[in-house]
C-alpha cells in the first residue's frame, strides 16, 4: 500500500475569475455568465491537477466565496447574503500582515445552509476522471456566527448548535452521496481558538474544548466507516501568502486534536520551524483506534504561502523523517493548507493569481512525486 497523499482543496482564482467576481458583485454581469467563469475555472483546476499523477483531485474550490462562508453567501462582498445573516459580524481571523476577515453575524433563526459543498461537487465532478475529494467547514466555524455574548431574540445558542449541527452533517453525507471519495472538514479556527489575540474577543475565551466536543457531535453520527473517510484539517491559516496563528505552539493543539473521531487528518507542517518536533507529538497522540477507526495523519509537506517550489527530494525527506515518528500505516502527506482558501487573493508573494496557479500546480507535483520515493524507501 503507497503512502496516501491528498490536496486540502483551494487554488487560486484565476484573475478572469476573480474579475467575474467583481463584476457579478457590481451587477454587470448575470448569474449565468458568473457561474460560466467559475465553471471554466473548476474545469481547467481538474485538468490540471489530474495532470500532477496526483491520485485524488479538487475542483480547487473555485466557485465558493470562501472554505468557511460557501454555505451563507455567493461572494465574499455579500452578494447573495442569507436573509437571517447580517454582515456585521465578529472577525474570524486577523493575519500577520495586518488584514483581517469577517464573518456575519446572525440576526435570527431558525440557521440553514443555502448552498450544501455538494451543490459544487454535483457541477465539477464531470469533469474529473480521477477521484474526487470535498472539503466542508466545520461547525466550530460556524459556531461564531452567534454573538459571543447574549442570546439572538426568540433563537437560544442551544437550538441554533442544535441546527448546525444537522446542517454540519448534511453537508458531508451529500457530498459523499454526489460521489466525493474523501471529506475533510476545515479546522483552521483550532490553532487559532489557543491564539489569545487581545484585538480578537473570541480567542481568548479557551474556546478550543467546546470546538472539538461541537465537531466530535457531528463526527459521532458516523459510522467507523464513514469515519476512514472523514477527515480534519488544521493549519495556521492561509491568506494573501500571510497566516493569523502560527505563532501558537502545536503542543496546544495536538493532544486535543486527535480527541476528535475523525480517520484522518492534514496537518501545516512544511512551515514549521521544528518539524521533528511536532512529528514526535503527532506520534504520541495519534489514536490507533478514535471509535472504531485507526486515525491517519497526513504532514503538511508543501508551503502554499511559498513561492518557493520545494522538490521531490524534500518532500521525501520530510516523510522519511515524519515515518521515524509516526507508524508507516498512519503516515500520509499533504499540502500545509489550501492554496487560496478565499475566493479574493491576489497572492501578493506569488506576483499574480495565474503565477500562483502555476507554482501550486508544480508544488503538488513535487508533493506525489516525493511522496512515491518516500513509499518506495519505506517498503511500502
Ligand atoms: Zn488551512
């Protein structure tokens, strides 16, 4: 059995896209011609990925507005905004450039997604000839989208967890009905809930516990076998080549982390200043058995935020490394986090969005490339 490897899920948007985005927003042009671009793009994403010889694709999440806000607007400036949402909401994250994202801010219930990632998937998945993977946002995202403090009139933080947990898990099981093989759930707000940022309320409310039980009450409505292919995905964020939390050591983390039932996990590693380190505690606290499943944990061996292409011999280093660490059979690879996680990005170290498209092409080349040297190595 090869060491498996698997994409986290964004690209970059094409500059033509981002344009049509923009141009969608100030009503020049209609849905039609707007969902042609995004489609143009998904198709060329595939095409391309396909091309690396990686075994598992994405459409590179070309037609949400972000990994977090897909299921409550069409674009991040709010273009088809759900009508109990207003845009007013707490920061999600501020990065270390300075810039920072906002999500909205609910203004009553009962919560419901207006678009499911399988309403994505069902469009792109033509195009693909290889298998496909869905990435999903995590409850514990979308948990900050009720004030932090108080209760909306007439809609108790209860009922509404209630709900997005039942909107959590549809989401999943449709993207798996419209034929995703794998399903990871974007955790970015993990590292960031230990981050304590004085300019950010709800990280230093040690919010990280309540996260990961929220998750394990979604992961729970699945079986063992549902759960192989179930996934999470931390990382220090990733967003106009900037990250808003890696300053946080993983030995915050981890040990919770891997609490959750999930069977596999993908995990920023390439950027990490001590990677032998965090491979060590991945090792201690990996489960063998989380509810019935063994978990796997994929190590970041690409640097999204890098122009930099590594090569297939680091990327094979990396895993022989890792594998001292980690039992072989739970070892996988990854890339360290989408390549452009929200729709508008404009790559600032990449030069351009099609630049940028082009390296992450070549990045995740490197990543199969190594990973199959590294599987040879190990005897795999
Ligand atoms: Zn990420």
């Amino acid at each position: 059995m090869p060491i498996p490897t698997e994409p986290v899920g964004s690209l970059p948007r094409p500059t033509a896209l981002q344009q049509a985005f923009a141009a969608y927003d100030a009503g020049k042009i209609e849905r039609v011609e707007f969902e042609q671009a995004q489609d143009d793009a998904c198709a060329d994403s595939i095409r391309r990925m396909e091309a690396t010889g990686a075994p598992i694709v994405s459409d590179g999440e070309q037609r949400a507005s972000s990994f977090a806000t897909y299921p409550l607007t069409d674009t991040l400036a709010g273009t088809g905004l759900a009508p109990n949402l207003a845009a007013d909401g707490q920061y999600f994250a501020i990065f270390t450039d300075g810039h920072h994202r906002q999500l909205p801010r609910l203004t009553g219930g009962p919560f419901r997604y207006q678009t499911f990632a399988a309403d994505y998937l069902k469009k792109s998945i033509r195009y693909a000839t290889k298998p496909m993977k869905q990435a999903v946002i995590a409850p514990s995202m979308l948990a900050l989208l009720y004030p932090l403090d108080g209760e909306v009139p007439g809609y108790s933080r209860e009922q509404f967890l209630a709900d997005l947990c039942d909107e959590c898990e549809k989401d999943i099981r449709q993207a798996f009905a419209a034929g995703a093989k794998r399903v990871s759930i974007d955790f970015t707000e993990g590292r960031l809930a230990c981050r304590n940022d004085p300019n950010n309320a709800w990280t230093g409310r040690g919010m990280l516990g309540h996260f990961i039980q929220l998750n394990n009450r979604v992961l729970d409505r699945f079986s063992a076998a549902e759960r192989r292919n179930i996934g999470i995905h931390t990382c220090p964020g990733g967003d106009c080549d900037a990250t808003h939390s890696a300053d946080v050591d993983y030995a915050e983390l981890l040990p919770s982390m891997f609490k959750m039932n999930a069977g596999y996990f993908l995990i920023q590693l390439a950027s990490e200043p001590d990677k032998e380190r965090v491979y060590a505690m991945i090792g201690r606290y990996l489960r063998k058995d989380a509810n019935g499943v063994p978990q796997v944990a994929f190590i970041g061996v690409i640097n999204p935020q890098n122009p930099r292409v590594e090569t297939p011999e680091e990327v094979q280093a990396d895993l022989l490394l890792a594998a001292r660490h980690i039992p072989k059979e739970q070892l996988g690879s990854t890339d360290d986090c989408g390549f452009s996680p929200f729709s508008i990005d404009v790559k600032p170290k990449h030069g351009s969005p099609d630049l940028a498209r082009d390296i992450a092409f070549e990045k995740i080349a490197a990543r199969v490339q190594g990973t199959e040297r590294a599987a040879a190595e190990l005897g795999l």
